[in-house]
C-alpha cells in the first residue's frame, strides 16, 4: 500500500476510546486510539501486527470524536489491507465482501430457490462452521434485483435527469427502497437513471481486507460517474455508507484514481429530497391532512451518515412530512456495521453494541423504526423486532396516501 | 442545511453544550456544529471555578474573583453572572437526576472543595457530584483506599504515601486494597471507564459491592477509582453506598476521567428536550459577514463545503489543542474570523521557564467584552451577533487558576443567552429586551 496516513496528529487524548462502541462492548480490542494511530508508530518500524485489528469495525465513530482530525479508522484499514497482503483473509471474509458479485453469479436462479439455498437450517449450519454467524439476519435476496425492476417501472412527463446510485443492498435485497426513491424522484420531477455499469462501491471490501477488488470497483466506478458528471446531471445515492466512500475513502486510499478521473462526490438523496421540497419541485403538504392517522416513527442514525458532516436530511424530511412524528433515537450505533455483527466471532459484540438502540426502539410506542442504511435496518429489525424502513418509503407511503392517483 | 436556525453553537465541550442549551431553554432553535466531540467527555465531572488567584489557593472562589486581572472573563462578567450561569447549570442537572452539590464551610458557606486524584494529589473543584463528598473523608480515621488489578493507572501505595504528605491527611489510618479484575485477563489494560461501564451493569456492581464489603466494614470511608457508572444516573452510586454500608468517594482520574461523560450525558439528555440538532464531524472553516453583522458560517465537512445560515452565533471552538486558535511562530489568530490576537514577536517570550509559570500561551485567546462578542483594539466589538465562549476565549489560565470548567460555564452561559436576544430581536424588532 503506498498511502500511508501520520499518526502524528494524535496527542492520545482519548476521546475516540470514550466514543468507540467496540471498544465499549468488549476489552479484547485495544482501542481506536492504540490500535489506530499509536500502533501505526510500531508499524512504521517494522513490528509485528497486534492480534486485536480485526475488531475494528470501520463504523468510524473514532473519526466522529476526534478532535484533532486524525482518520483512526482509515489508519485501521489501511493496516488491515498490509496484513491481508500477508496472510490472505479466509473464504467467510470474501463470501461477505463480495455479495453483489455473488448475487449476479445467482442471478439466473429463482430467489425463492436461492433464499431456501442460503437461508435452510443446513446452509446455516455450514455457514456459521465458515464463520457466519446462524443466529445472524442474513437478509432475503429478492425475486427481481432493484435495476430489473427499474427498467421495467414508467417514467413520463419529466424534464429534470438524475443519476441514482442504488447501493448493493437495495439492488440486491432491497429493491423496494430503490422504486420508493424512484417514484418520489418522478414526482419532484425528475428522470432517474440507473446506470447498469455501477458496481458494488467497495467499502465491504475495504473492511474485509480486499484492497485490490475494491481498487478494481473504484476505477469502473469512478469512470462511470465521471461521464455522468461530464453531462452535468447530479448523481445521488440513499445509502450513507456508498455516499462516504465516494466521498471520503476513495480519494484517501486511491488518489491516483481520484486524480485520473477526477471527483464525483456522491449527493445524499435525502438531501437532495429536502432542495426539491424548498424549491417548490416536491409537494409534502396536502389539503386532506386530517383524514390520514399520525405515524409515529423513531429514526436511527446511522454512523456513516453522521461521519459525513451534514446533519440528519433524512429525519428532516420526516419532520416536514404531515401528520408525521418523528423522534431521533439517538441512541448510538446498532452494531451491524456492514458485515461485521454477520461474523462469528462479532455477533455478540455486535448486538451488545446495538442493546441501548433496540430498546429505545422498542420502547418508542413507534409505529415504524426508520433508517437510511440497509444493514442497519436489518440489524435494527433483528434486534427489536420493529419493521425499519428508509425514510423515503415513508415519504411515499404518505405521499400516496394524502394524493391518491 | 437550508433551514435557517436562531442559534448556531460551534463546538461541543462544556463551554457549547452550556450556550446551547442556555439559548435552547429561551425557546430558540439550535443547532450545534462540533470537529470532535469537545474535552468535557474525558475530563472529570467537577465543574473548578476558582482554585487560585494572586499566588493564593482560595478557600471561597467567590471571594478571589477581585484578585484577578481586569481582562479575565470572570472579571467581564461580574460574579452575578457568574452566579446565574452556576445556578442554570445547578438545575439542569438536577432536573436530569445528576444532583451537583458544593462542599461548605463549618459556617455553612458553599467554598472549594480539596479533591483526592488517583496520584494522590488534591484538587480544589467547586460543583461536585453525590460520588465526591469532601466531608466524608475530613470525618473519617480510616480509609480504605482501592485500586483493581488490571487498572494500571491507580496504584493504592502510591496514593496512600502522596496523601500522607498533606497535613489534614497525615494521621489518617489508610488500608490500601486491590480488587481483583471483574474482567479476568484483557488484551487491554483497563480504564476506569471499563469499569464504570461495567457497573452500569448489574452483575458488575455485584463485584464491587461483594468486594468492597469484605473490607469497608473496618473503615469510615471508601476511595476508590471513577468506577460507579458512567452515565448521569446518581441511583447506582447511591446504591452501591447503600450496600456497602460506606461512604464511597471516588478520586479524579487522567483522561478518560469518566466524570465529564456523566455530566455531558445529562446535559445533552437536557438538550434533547427542546429545538436542537447535532451537526457532527464538521469543520467551520469561514464565515460570511454583512456589515457588523455574520450571517452564515460555512463547513468543510466529508470534503465538501456546507453553509450554515442563522440569526446569532456562538464560537466555542477551543483553545489551541481544540483548534479555536491557530498559531504560526510570531502571531496567533482565532481560526474562523481570523482574529488577531496580540503576541509578542519574540515567541520566547510566550512561555516561562517555570513548567508552572505564567505562561503567555496560556491566557491567548479572543479578546471579549462583557457580552462576549470579540472585541477590537479600541474596545469595539467586531460584530454584532457573534459571541465567544469556553477556551477560544482569552485572558484567562485555566490549569493555574484551576478555573476551566467554571469558565466555560460562565462564558458559555452568557453568550448562549446573548445570541438568543439577539436572535429575538431579528424575530421581534421592536422588543425593548433588557440584557
């Protein structure tokens, strides 16, 4: 790895170890501070790696806290990336960072043969001797990935154009978000286009050690979203964590790429909702209002969203919904961080880690859990047992429901 | 970020969780803006107002507030203010089940409180939780003094023999004990925040509770590490004093001190009652001004920049170390309106050779008035709606005075309270609102 990030900035204050779930929930890890930057002075001298990297979970909540603007986490993967080019990490962590690919080798099989394939208790069985935890939510593949489905879904009468980013989660097990984005898109007025050359952005890569096949993402990426950005159309995505990879990791870890194709931050689609509602493109106000019954709904952060530095859009939006009330959980990360909680040896932690969220959800009297991050929204459902969507379903759901077509 | 906010607070320590939710509890809408989530979450609990002032330790802060120089914010402010912001925070946290007390004087007069830390030293604070009770201790003969295997940073032999230095500790009977570890063999060696997070848990007040019971029954006090929780709930202290049948009082520790992670939880607990919203991982970079007047402060935040519109802003950025003030050999500046502040062009000049002197670097800051807004060399204020607070804030030294955490309240209360009557006025011209 030729990038390597100065752990100097670090004065070992310790505010990332207050602010490090992992850390919290178990004392086998050494902690942000000690494993990030005051480790990487060992690695710059040549020492062996310290047993305990592994737990890092790249939620970042190390890069939140940090006062002096040291990328803890980033510092964690690059190291991560140095040890897997020693020791190749095992079939589990490939099965996990490589689920989009996995899906188009599947795609010919019915899902409902698939889902019975992965999801029997003889399969589940096998996984968790791989690693893969069985009492783990692996979530469903669905019938038709999000990009089949979109090609079939009409679009007419609009004039504005927007690139839409789905994410691996929603193209693969999630295709409902994806129309939900796309119709509440058509009604601000605008085309979505969903690209067929997008591949999965990399990060589930980053965070199991395969650094070459997350290079090779990004380059395709990049290219793509380039030619995009050339004809002036914004590129969105509902997904925080693709959103910070794009925005923040790839010209991090592969500035070379960044500078051959230049940047393409991804927009937060959420974001982007709340300008359409501003300049008059997206109506959530309705004359019938008081026919339809409050929605209660508890909103969860996810930590890759609040690692971008722009606030919550997506429980604004709710909050400008009507008859809508919406409350922040606010109760810190739910654990799953990607494929982390999905491992073996991480489920405890992972569910440990998200205990404070799943009774706050539960105990909300909310009606809907609501979340823009596919993962945590699977986690979240696992762990307190309340359906969890992305805030732009409910936008349609309400949407639908006060302006019946 | 299009909604425009009443009140934009920079910075997340104590200094802007204070105007916050001073501007907050005015019915204004905030929006706190943080690069790191501010020093109070290491520190400890107690809030210092005053320990020392002209080469004197000071029994009664209060009465030291002349002694200090005429540019030192306490003095800007005048000790009512500085009783109205202790008062503010007295009640938030209390209303948030985190009681904070003073020690008192035979006579019954609220004065500093000499605080034991895990080397054994003393720490004159001021504002104190339940788990910190001076008076315990001055009635006790015999302490038990606790350590656990595994916390490497608290060692019971070495308190004992720095404790005995002082002379109202000298003939005190100490028994110095070592808890075996909850935890077993770690990887890491553990904090005391691994164990105050331990203790929120039941089964680990159960391991300190049969612990300490074995001994605490021959002692009239029990030191013992910041290990009684880690969140603002003062029940498990309570309940732990209880089972134990003696009165626990717990040392101040080095970073992380677990102290300032209660009182942060119970202030942002406050703070989730009224109109407030958290911007994280954002850095202000610079501010778009009109006239005397900001209106908007822009963020460089997942390397894009965001703009930040609103009525009043509270700059609570922090020191050098919070970056609030930047530095370059010969000059230093506040970091969002480049500010200059006045240094001589000598830097040998800034420091003393004295490590505890009365170093120059140490009182740099933004020069304020009484409202805290930043104030030019002719005693002008610069602009109109913008006001400083905490460590940005020049003319004090906190680690000599021993006044940090009574001066970020002091600050952070006037300027959250100035930014929300001039963010009042925008909405109500006419209002005839005495400051």
């Amino acid at each position: 790895m030729s990038v390597r990030i100065n752990p100097d900035q670090c004065i070992a204050c310790t505010t990332c170890v207050v602010h490090c779930p992992v850390a919290e929930a178990t004392p086998n890890f050494l902690g942000p501070r000690m494993i990030g930057p005051a480790y990487e002075r060992f690695r710059l001298l040549g020492l062996a790696e310290d047993p305990s990297l592994h737990y890092c979970a790249n939620c970042k909540n190390c890069d939140i806290s940090c006062p002096h603007d040291v990328p803890v986490s980033s510092i964690n993967m690059l190291a991560r990336a140095e040890q897997c080019k020693k020791q190749r990490p095992g079939l589990r962590d490939w099965v996990l960072a490589h689920g989009e690919l996995q899906a188009r080798w599947l795609r010919l099989i019915p899902a409902g043969l698939k889902n019975f394939g992965m999801l029997n208790p003889v399969t589940r069985a096998v996984l968790d001797a791989l690693g893969i935890d069985k009492r783990a939510p692996l979530p469903r593949f669905a019938s038709q990935t999000f990009r089949q489905q979109a090609r079939g879904f009409r679009q007419s009468g609009q004039n504005r154009k927007v690139v839409f980013f789905p994410g691996c989660y929603v193209d693969v097990y999630d295709p409902r978000t994806g129309l939900d984005m796309l119709w509440t898109l058509n009604r601000a007025g605008y085309e979505v286009i969903v690209p067929d050359e997008f591949v999965c952005c990399g990060l589930p890569m980053v965070a199991n050690g395969f650094w070459q096949d997350a290079r090779a993402n990004a380059e395709r990426n990049l290219a793509t979203l380039a030619r995009w950005r050339e004809q002036g159309i914004p590129i969105i995505t509902g997904c925080p964590s693709c959103a910070l990879m794009f925005k923040t990791e790839l010209p991090e870890f592969f500035p070379d790429l960044a500078e051959k194709h230049g940047l393409t931050p991804l927009e937060d689609a959420q974001e982007f909702l709340l300008d359409c509602v501003e300049r008059g493109e997206l109506r959530l106000e309705s004359e019938n209002r008081a026919s339809l019954p409050e929605l209660r709904v508890i909103y969860h952060a996810p930590c890759h969203l609040r690692a971008q530095g722009n606030g919550l859009p997506g429980l604004e939006l709710m909050r400008r919904l009507p008859g809508v009330a919406s409350r922040n959980a606010d109760a810190g990360c739910c654990g799953i961080s990607g494929s982390y909680g999905f491992k073996k040896e991480k489920y405890a932690i992972a569910q440990d880690i998200g205990a404070t969220l799943f009774r706050t959800v539960r105990e909300s009297g909310a009606h809907v859990a609501v979340s823009e991050c596919g993962t945590c929204r699977v986690q979240i459902l696992h762990g307190s047992e309340l359906p969890c969507l992305h805030p732009v379903s409910i936008v349609r759901q309400r949407l639908e429901a006060l302006n019946p077509a | 970020m299009s909604r425009i906010i009443d009140v934009l607070v920079v910075g997340s320590g104590l200094a802007g969780l204070v105007a916050a939710l001073t501007a907050a509890r005015e019915g204004r809408s905030v929006r706190m803006v943080t690069d790191g989530m501010g020093s109070l979450a290491i520190s400890g609990g107690c809030v210092d107002l005053l320990g020392y002032a002209g080469g004197q330790r000071l029994n009664d802060p209060w009465s030291g507030m002349d002694l200090l120089p005429p540019a030192h914010p306490y003095r800007l402010l005048g000790a009512s203010r500085v009783r109205a912001a202790v008062d503010m925070l007295l009640q938030c946290a209390a209303d948030q089940g985190w009681p904070l007390h003073t020690a008192a004087t035979p006579e019954g007069a609220p004065c500093n409180a000499l605080l034991p830390t895990i080397m054994g030293t003393l720490k004159p604070s001021y504002l104190l939780p339940d788990g910190l009770d001076p008076a315990a201790l001055a009635r006790a003969r015999r302490i038990l003094v606790a350590g656990v295997h595994g916390l490497r940073d608290c060692r019971p032999a070495l308190i004992v023999s720095q404790l005995r230095r002082y002379r109202d500790w000298a003939d005190k009977d100490f028994v110095p004990f070592m808890l075996p570890s909850p935890l077993g063999a770690t990887h890491r060696s553990l904090s005391a925040l691994d164990l105050a997070r331990l203790v929120d848990r039941p089964r680990g007040r159960d391991w300190l509770i049969q612990n300490l019971r074995k001994h605490a029954g021959q002692c009239d006090a029990v030191l013992l590490p910041p290990i009684c929780g880690s969140r603002a709930d003062a029940s498990i202290w309570h309940e732990l004093n209880q089972a134990v049948a003696c009165p626990l009082v717990e040392m101040l520790s080095i970073p992380p001190g677990v102290g300032g992670l209660r009182l942060r939880d119970a202030l942002l607990r406050e703070l989730r009652r009224h109109d407030f919203e958290l911007v994280e991982n954002a850095r202000i970079i610079r501010a778009t001004t009109d006239g005397k007047r900001c209106t908007s402060l822009t963020a460089l935040a997942a390397g894009q920049e965001r703009r930040h519109t609103a009525r009043a802003f509270v700059l609570a950025t922090g020191g050098i170390l919070g970056g609030g003030i930047e530095l370059a050999p010969g000059s230093a500046r506040e970091s969002v309106f480049k500010l200059d502040i006045p240094v001589p062009s000598d830097v040998t000049l800034w420091s003393e050779p004295e490590i505890f002197g009365n170093h120059v670097f140490s009182r740099l800051g933004v020069r304020v008035d009484g409202e805290m807004r930043p104030q030019d060399d002719s005693g002008q204020a610069w602009y109109d709606n913008i006001f400083f607070a905490g460590r940005s804030v020049g003319g004090y030294d906190f680690a000599t005075e021993k006044s940090g955490h009574g001066v970020a309240l002091a600050t952070g209360w006037q300027a959250g309270r100035m930014a929300a009557a001039t963010a009042g006025k925008f909405h109500e011209p006419a209002s005839g609102e005495q400051l």
